[in-house]
C-alpha cells in the first residue's frame, strides 16, 4: 500500500476501539437474542455456558456502552447537522445509483452515517438505563417490579432495535467498495474520498495546501 496515494481515514484507537466494541457487540447480541424464544436458547453458548452468560451478558454490555462513549467523543464533531446535508438528501437517487457526476458536498461522514450514528448513541444509552434497573442481583432490588417490567420491555426493544440498525450499518459498510478497507487499515484511496466524501476531501487539500505554506 502506497500510502502518499492514500489518506488517514480513521486512527488507529478509534480502529481497535470499534472492532473490539464489535465482537463484544456479537456476544452480547447473541446471548440477548437466546432468550428471546426456547429456540434461540443455543445461542447463548457464545459464552461456553448459560449460566455464564446470564453473568456476563450485561457486563459484555457496559464494555460496549464504555467503547461507544469514547467513539462518541471521537466522532461527534464530525456528525452534527450541517446546511450541506440537505443536499444529500434531495438527491438520494443518485447516492443510491452511486453516480458521483456531480459533486454533493458530503463531509467526513453523510447525513445516513450521522442519523445511524445519533440512533445507535440514543439505543445504547437506553439500553444501558434499562439494564441497570434489570441488573439482578445488584440493582433490581433497588427497583419495584412495575418499574422492572417497563425496564425490560425498554431493554428488549432497544436491543432489537440496534441489532437491526447494526445489520443495516454492516451491510452499507460492505455495499460501498473501500470503506471496511479503510476501518481495517485506516486508509482510504484519494479517489474513495473525492467520491464519496468530497467536502471532506477538499477540506483535507486545503489543510494540507496551508501546512506546506506559500511556494
Ligand atoms: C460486522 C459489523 C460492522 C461492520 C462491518 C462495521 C463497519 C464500519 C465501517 C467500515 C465504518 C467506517 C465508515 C466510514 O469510514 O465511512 C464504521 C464506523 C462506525 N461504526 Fe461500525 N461496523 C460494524 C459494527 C458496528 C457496531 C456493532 C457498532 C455499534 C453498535 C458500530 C458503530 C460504528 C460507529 C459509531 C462508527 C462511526 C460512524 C460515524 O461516526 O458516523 N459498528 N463501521
């Protein structure tokens, strides 16, 4: 990889940080999905044994809850709403057909990353709240049983909830040629980046322009 042709897309922290986050996510999604139906009680063997993963299943979920508010530090700059996002959304015909003719304006990340970034924070919060008031036996007591039967329909919707938004993320992530390189690597080709985040890129040059000064 020649990477004077490539450009840093995300450091490595924030690298390790996500996949790390990933494969907590699995267990925890896995263990949560077990015991939903007695058919999906198998699947609670992502943590060698059912016992185990009533044990763990909820502090395999702080450890993601904890990995996302450091991406969140990390990311939020760039996935705030900004005038630019308009654009993207009225011209969605042409993001889908990947026509990059013209130019849409897109920052470090499209209005789809920033809303699927505000749904998984907003996901992961409830279900961190709804967890502690379910949490036997360390808070729960703490809570009356209405309280914990609202507790763990939140929990479940939640869940649910972010596990879809999660296979919709993966499967964008796959759909645009380049990105899982660059999640993997950290680096992106310029042309990845003229294309799909062109405001980014153009941003990117003028910085670069300015740190080699005036000829
Ligand atoms: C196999 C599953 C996953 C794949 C293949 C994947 C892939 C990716 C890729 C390629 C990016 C970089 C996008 C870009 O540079 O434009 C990214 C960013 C990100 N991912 Fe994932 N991811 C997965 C699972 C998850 C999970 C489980 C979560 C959290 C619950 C998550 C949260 C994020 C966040 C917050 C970002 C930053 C996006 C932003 O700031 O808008 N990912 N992911």
């Amino acid at each position: 990889m020649n990477k004077d042709k490539m450009i840093l897309r995300t450091p490595f922290l924030e690298r390790a940080c996500h996949w790390l986050m990933v494969l907590c996510f699995i267990a925890v999604a896995l263990s949560g999905l077990s015991w939903f139906f007695p058919s999906f009680n198998g699947l609670n063997a992502v943590f060698g044994t059912p016992q185990l993963a009533r044990i763990l299943h909820p502090f395999f979920g702080v450890a993601v809850f904890l990995a996302l508010v450091f991406l969140f530090i990390r990311f939020v700059n760039y996935n705030l709403p900004e005038p630019e996002d308009k654009q993207w959304f009225t011209h969605l015909d042409r993001v889908i057909s990947a026509r990059h003719d013209k130019p849409l304006h897109i920052g470090k990340y499209n209005p789809g990353q920033k809303l699927l970034f505000w749904g998984i924070m907003g996901l992961i919060s409830l279900l961190l709240l709804s967890g502690v008031v379910i949490w036997r036996p360390y808070f729960a007591p703490l809570f009356s049983i209405p309280v914990i039967r609202v507790g763990l329909f939140v929990h479940a919707l939640a869940g649910l909830s972010l596990i879809l938004l999660v296979i919709g993320h993966a499967y964008l992530a796959f759909w645009v040629k380049g990105s899982i390189r660059g999640m993997v690597t950290g680096y992106v080709t310029r042309n990845w980046a003229k294309q799909h985040h062109d405001r980014w890129y153009r941003q990117l040059n003028a910085k670069q322009r300015k740190a080699r000064g005036p000829k």
